[in-house]
C-alpha cells in the first residue's frame, strides 16, 4: 500500500502533478491533480488528444470546452465529473482559476 497526501501544483510548478503511475500486463493508469490558471487556454494552440480515457473531478473552478470547430462544447465546473475517451480532442478555456483530479486508464 502507498499513501499519498492530496496536493496540488503551485503556479511556479508545471501544472499537472502525478501521485500514481501504475503499469504492468494488467493494468496501465495514472492518477493526479491539475491546477490552471483563469485566463489560459489548454492547450495553448490546437487541440490535444490522450491515448487514454480520462476521468476527471473538477474540484474548484470553471473550465470552457471547445469542440474542434471552435464553438463551445460545455462547460465543466466545480463538482462536476467528466469522462473523455482515448483518443478524443480536448481544447478549453480556463474561466476560474482551477483545480481537478484526474485517472488516465489505457
């Protein structure tokens, strides 16, 4: 067992911060925290796209989702809960300084 205290990155930090990495034949996962700063786009260009599934808690904050087209595809907020497959396009705008935990399962 390993036990680990939930924290989340500081600004001065990259702002993805992994607890867990977990692979072997049966299973392949990571789980972390997020932090984003109000006013940036994630990523800063484009779009990205994770060869996991993704589940994440939106812990604090306000999170504008973009369809590739550039149109709003919702919004993720404090308390929500978000799956997103492998492999699908992410874009957002980040409304609220905020915080997630994440699992990446492949």
């Amino acid at each position: 067992m390993e036990i680990k205290q939930i924290i989340y990155p500081s600004s001065e930090e990259d702002y993805n911060k992994p607890f867990f990495t977990i692979k072997n034949e049966q299973v392949d996962f990571q789980f972390g925290t997020v932090f984003l700063q109000k006013g940036t786009r994630i990523p800063e260009k484009g779009f990205t796209k994770h060869d996991s599934h993704e589940i994440s808690i939106i812990q604090k904050g306000k999170i504008e989702m973009l369809n590739e087209d550039g149109s709003v595809k919702g919004y993720l907020k404090t308390g929500d809960v978000v799956y997103i497959n492998a492999l699908e396009a992410q874009a957002g705008n980040v409304l609220e300084d905020t915080q997630l935990m994440y699992t990446l399962v492949k």
